[in-house]
C-alpha cells in the first residue's frame, strides 16, 4: 500500500483507502430495465454499452458501426472476436505516477469495458458512449475503455462512472486507454459521479503519434475519496494533446489528481487545464509535471491548476512543476487558489441573488474557460447540466441545521472588512 512519506502520495489520505471489504461481482438490487432507463443522454449517440457490477447489460450499435470497419465490442466480445487488438494494446502503457499496485489490481480483475477500433480515415461524427454501474454497498467494480484510432480517423467517446445510490459504499479501479494515430483525432469526455462514500481510482494514458490530436475531459463530481492520474506521451512530430479537469467537491470529498506531460520528439504540444470549485471542507491535490525529453526542441506545453474555495475550510494543494532536458522549448506553468471574489457576490446579491445561488453562478462562470473548449456544443450542456445537479445536491445536503449554524456565526463574519468571505455566514445573514 502507498505510504505517507513516498512523493506521488504526497498530501493525500491514505486512511481514505480501504480495500478490506469490497468484493467483484457482486449481485446488484437494480433491475436492468431500470438501468437502461437511467443509462441515456442529451445529446444524441452512435453506439452504447451498459455495465452494472462489470456485468454486461446491453452493447447496442456496434453492427451498424460493423459496416465501416468500426469495432464497438464489449471486452467479452472483443476476447473472442478481435483478440489481436487486445494482445497488442490493452494496458500496453507504463502507470507510473504512483498507482501501480492499483493498475495490477484492475489488470488481475478488469472483464467489464469497451474495445472501441477505428480504421484509417473513417471519421464518425456522433459520440459512442458506455455506462458504468456500482450497484449496491461494498461492490467492487473495474471499468475499462480501450481507444485506437488509426491514421486519419476521428471518434468521440463519453463515459458515465456512477452509483445507483447516493451514499453507497464501494470500490471503483478503472482504466482508459487512448491511441492515437498519425493524423487522428480523439475526444474523450469522463463524467464520474460515483456515490459519496466510493473510493475510486481512475487511471489514464494517452499516446499521439505524428499529426495526431488528443483531448480529454474528466469531470470529477462523486466519491468519498477519487484519484486520478492521467499521462499523456507525444512520440510524433505534430503531436498534440489537450488535457482538461473539472472538480466540483463538498462535505470531505477529496479529489487527488497527478498528470504527467511527456514530449518525446520535436515539435509538440500540450495545454492541461485543470479546475477544481471545493464546498465545506473539500480538499484537492493537484501534481503535474511536463517533461521534455534530450533533443525534444521545438515544444509548447502549457500547465494550469486553478482552485476555487467556496469556503474558507476547503483546501487546494498545488504541485506544478518542469522537467526540461533540452532547450528551444516554450514551457509554463503554474496554479493559482483563492475565494469568491466580494464585489462579485455583492453585485449578485444586491440584485436579490441568494448569496449561495450567487456563488454557485460564480462557480458556473468559473468552469466555463474549460467547457468553451469542447467542440461539441451539446455535450458542454451535459458537463453544464450534471454541474448544476451537483450544486443543487449540496444546497439540499446543507439543511437547516447548517443554516441556524451559520447565523450563530454570522455575527463574528463582515464581508466588508474582513478578508475571509464565509458563504455559509453570508447564507444565514440573508435569512
């Protein structure tokens, strides 16, 4: 098990991870019909598979797809219909930012997932989705997504991870897989909304050969305890890879987050923008690295974390940081964490805006720079949408007794003068 002293682990809580209890397979108490009913979107797709408990429930458009040479198969399917590509490339990349023990105990367990193929040149214009199901306390699930895209092709992928109960217990260890071909375009969305006391995993790799564009979005709204670790590798000239994050935590959630930004060769590119908005007493842990490799000249990398406190309890830890073994390049990083800014608040609230309505709009603008980014317009109003559930939940958590708690305060709190906005103080001087 991870240890406090190691560096990849640094700042985060160890005591968050217990593995003792959770067991694979478990039989879940939802109904397929009433999974399938759950398991839809806003926006329209090609192809879809749904996974309760790393059963398979359904995998629907893969024949269509069949057509064009585009394999969408469940990883039963592709066992016995594709087993090349699954010899050649699932987990064919290093995890090496901390989490290995937890890569081999999704290696030794992982059977639920999608194997999603496109051949040189076939471009398809509508996402292929799959959902991924925790049903019921102490159930442990692997979740797997394997992307090849071949030279000149272009696919959208949107993954659900989530609990059929809000505040049931498990154990989420996922991995995704994306390789991008010469020329090939790939977009990768990741809505995880796994149930408040889940401890999840998420383990991501990313490889862009010559010309190729890679970009990912992982929106973090659930879990007790969620790390994530994302490493995106350029080994081609032209290569270009986008790395993107939204958090949106409260209560004690934590989200540990460690990315690493490799450019092998010359003449590359990489933006990793990551946001985290963090309610109560939320906490965040961001560690990235960009590494340029001897004789990788010509790079462009970019690195932002930006923390947003909610509250004054909430904690953001930032660790941006460089490894450049060559000159020639054009690297920056960099983080930044603060509150809600005042004279925002007060304009909001001085046109009768609840101050915690007025916060979470705040928030909403503040997750837009990473939304904007997404080319298609109908899954940003999904990531939109979910945010705002997420933001609607926790108002509901609050109650009134967190409400007569603020008043109690409120009189040691002046928006004014001090330099510590309290929301929740705010909240009850408005009542």
């Amino acid at each position: 098990m991870p240890k406090r002293n190691e560096e990849d682990w640094r700042f985060a809580t160890l005591d968050a991870i217990q593995l003792g209890n959770f067991q694979p397979g478990g039989i879940g108490k939802t109904s397929s019909e009433k999974l399938l009913e759950r398991s839809t979107t806003s926006f329209p797709h090609a192809a879809r598979a749904v996974f309760s408990n790393d059963r398979l429930i359904q995998v629907e458009g893969g024949e269509k797809l069949a057509k064009q040479g585009v394999v969408f198969e469940s990883l039963g399917g592709a066992l016995k219909k594709h087993p090349q590509l699954l010899q050649k490339y699932f987990m064919a990349h290093p995890v090496d930012l901390g989490a290995q023990k937890f890569a081999a105990l999704h290696a030794a367990h992982a059977e639920a997932g999608v194997l999603i193929y496109v051949p040189k040149n076939v471009e398809l214009k509508v996402p292929l989705v799959s959902f991924h199901w925790l049903d019921g306390d102490e159930s442990a699930v692997f979740p797997h997504t394997l992307i090849v895209a071949e030279e000149n092709a272009k696919v959208t992928v949107v993954d659900y991870l989530g609990s059929t109960q809000v505040e049931g217990k498990g154990l989420a260890c996922g991995v995704t897989d994306l390789l991008v071909g010469p020329g090939a375009k790939v977009d990768l969305i990741c809505f995880q909304r796994w149930g408040s006391k889940v401890t999840s995993f998420q383990l991501n790799s990313t490889r862009v050969e010559k010309d190729g564009e890679a970009r990912s979005l992982f929106v973090n709204l659930g879990a007790a305890y969620a790390r994530q670790e994302s490493r995106s590798t350029m080994v081609g000239g032209g290569a270009r890879s986008e790395m993107l994050g939204l958090s949106v935590g409260n209560d004690r959630q934590e989200f540990d987050q460690r990315t690493l930004q490799c450019h092998d060769v010359p003449n590359t590119w990489s933006d990793l923008l990551y946001k985290n908005a963090l309610d109560d007493r939320s906490k965040s842990i961001f560690k990235g690295l960009i590494r340029v490799a001897p004789g990788a000249a010509k790079t462009d990398a970019y690195q932002n974390n930006r923390n947003l406190l909610l509250n004054p309890e909430a904690e953001a830890d930032s660790m941006p940081g460089l490894e450049i073994l060559n000159d020639d390049v054009r690297c920056t990083h960099g983080a930044t964490t603060g509150q809600i800014d005042r004279d925002q608040l007060f304009y909001l609230m001085a046109r009768g805006i609840n101050p915690r309505t007025g916060a979470q709009l705040l928030a909403h603008g503040f997750f837009e720079e990473v939304i904007a980014r997404l080319p298609d317009k109908k899954i940003g109003e999904e990531v939109r949408s979910l945010v705002a559930e997420k933001f609607a939940s926790m108002k509901t958590q609050k109650g009134q007794g967190d409400q007569s708690a603020s008043v109690k305060r409120a009189g040691k709190i002046s928006f004014l003068e001090d330099e510590v906005l309290d929301v929740r103080a705010l909240q009850g001087l408005a009542n």
